[in-house]
C-alpha cells in the first residue's frame, strides 16, 4: 500500500472506507480473480489497482475510466509511482499490468 501511495515505509496508512478495506482484502486473499468495485468519487478506487499492481504476480488489471482528463491524470500518475500501465487503444497488444480503458 505505501509503494502504491507513494509513502515511505515508515508511513501510516489507512483506508477511507471500510468498503475500500473489504475490497482490498478480497483482491489479495480470495483466488478469483474478478471483482468489480464501485465506490464513489474519493473513495480509494485507485489505491486498489495500484497496490495490487504492486505485488509479486498481479496478472492484469483493466480499469474503467469515465473521461478523458480523468485518463490522462491517471495514466500520469500511475506512471509516476513506476507502476508498469498503457492506455489501451483500439488494435492494441500491450501486456502492461495495468490497462487503462476509457468508457468514451
């Protein structure tokens, strides 16, 4: 979770909801490997696809995203953490963890 927040090691973190918590525990202990989650706007929806982007094997993760700017800041940021994503892009073959998909 710091790695995916972009806090040292030494950092307290916490969840904003307990649902972010639930969702989180899911995504790390429970074998299947889909799950939807929706929370709303500041409810920690990114810090789930990067910390599991974090972690040793975290298999591919698309995430949905509502509109443009949103993409863009997103992409950004995610890249910023050295979180390996792409933007996925008709005809696209790009094995990134994280597969940014716009709803547009």
């Amino acid at each position: 979770m710091r790695r995916a927040l972009g806090k040292p090691e030494t950092a307290t973190v916490t969840y904003r909801s307990m649902e972010q918590e639930t969702a989180l525990n899911r995504i790390i202990d429970v074998a299947d490997s889909a799950l939807v989650v929706v929370l709303p706007t500041g409810g920690g929806k990114t810090l789930l696809f990067t910390a599991v982007a974090c972690l040793d094997d975290p298999g591919m993760i698309i995430v949905v995203i509502p509109y443009r700017r949103l993409m863009d800041e997103t992409v950004h940021d995610t890249r910023a953490l050295r979180i390996d994503c792409s933007e996925w892009t008709h005809g696209s073959e790009d094995p990134a963890t994280i597969v940014f998909v716009s709803a547009d």
